[in-house]
C-alpha cells in the first residue's frame, strides 16, 4: 500500500521535501512509518515532538494505516 505522508515546519526541513509517497506493507501502522522514515532519512530523528493526523483526524502511533492515507506530521507550533 502507498501513503502520502506531509511534513510542517522543522519536519519539511529534516527531510528536505513537502511530502513523500511511502510504499509501506498491508499491516503497517504509524509507529511503522515513523521508524521507517527515521531510518531512511536520518536527520528525522532530530523531530522528538510531534502529533499525527491520519485523513484530518488526530492518530496515535497504533493506528492501523491504508492505501492511499494521508499522514500529516506536524511539528510543535511556536512563536508569538
């Protein structure tokens, strides 16, 4: 199955791109992606915080993922 994962913020830069397509297996879950996009772009580790919507709806790691998601991770927001 394909996702489209979009990055905000510290995210985009850490990976260098907007969003990518994730090719990901049948059962995967967020907690699967997040290891897999940390382990093919490094410098992702370096985002310790962040939330995750899956379609819109804030996720927990658990949430079961499928074909054609949107996976938004989005960093802490700051400023003033």
């Amino acid at each position: 199955m394909k996702v489209n994962v979009k990055f905000f913020a510290l995210g985009r830069e850490l990976v260098g791109n907007n969003s990518l397509e994730i090719e990901l297996g049948e059962s995967d879950n967020i907690k699967n992606l997040i290891e897999r996009l940390q382990n093919e772009h490094p410098k992702f580790k370096e985002l310790k915080s962040f939330v995750v919507a899956v379609n819109m709806e804030y996720a927990d790691m658990q949430k079961s993922l499928n074909d054609g998601d949107e996976v938004a991770i989005i960093p802490p927001v700051s400023g003033g």
